[in-house]
C-alpha cells in the first residue's frame, strides 16, 4: 500500500538550508535513500535509526518516486 509522503517528508528552510528531511527529525531523506541504494535493508536502517519506523523509510521511497516522474514530465 502507498504511503503519502507528504505526512511523513517536510522542507523547511531553517533546517538543512531546506533540504527534505523526515518529519520530527533532522534526517534528511537524501541520508536514507542513500542507505538504501547501498544495498542496507529496512530492517537495518531501522537498527540504525531507532527513532524511524518503516512508513518513514517508504515515504523517502515514494518521495523519491514522484520526484523522478515530475522531472521526466519536464523533460
């Protein structure tokens, strides 16, 4: 099921000069898509980041997805 990563991702610019971060912490969602294209498993990045819980993980995911399919429209 898709998670709405607009409850979960937010961009403000006093943290990280408005770089998406998720919700309620300074982890920026960069920082976790980045785990995951290392090959790290949820499980793993959750051992990592106890303070996450999986719907985080797949929100940075979907993020990721709409990004992608905006900037194919502009192309």
């Amino acid at each position: 099921m898709p998670v709405n990563w607009r409850e979960h991702i937010v961009s403000t610019p006093d943290v990280f000069r408005g770089k998406p971060r998720i919700k309620g912490t300074r982890i920026p969602v960069s920082l976790i898509l980045g785990y995951l294209a290392l090959g790290n498993t949820v499980e793993q990045i959750l051992g990592e980041f106890p303070v996450l819980v999986k719907e985080q993980i797949d929100a940075c995911l979907d993020y990721a997805r709409d990004l992608s399919d905006f900037e194919t429209v502009l192309s």
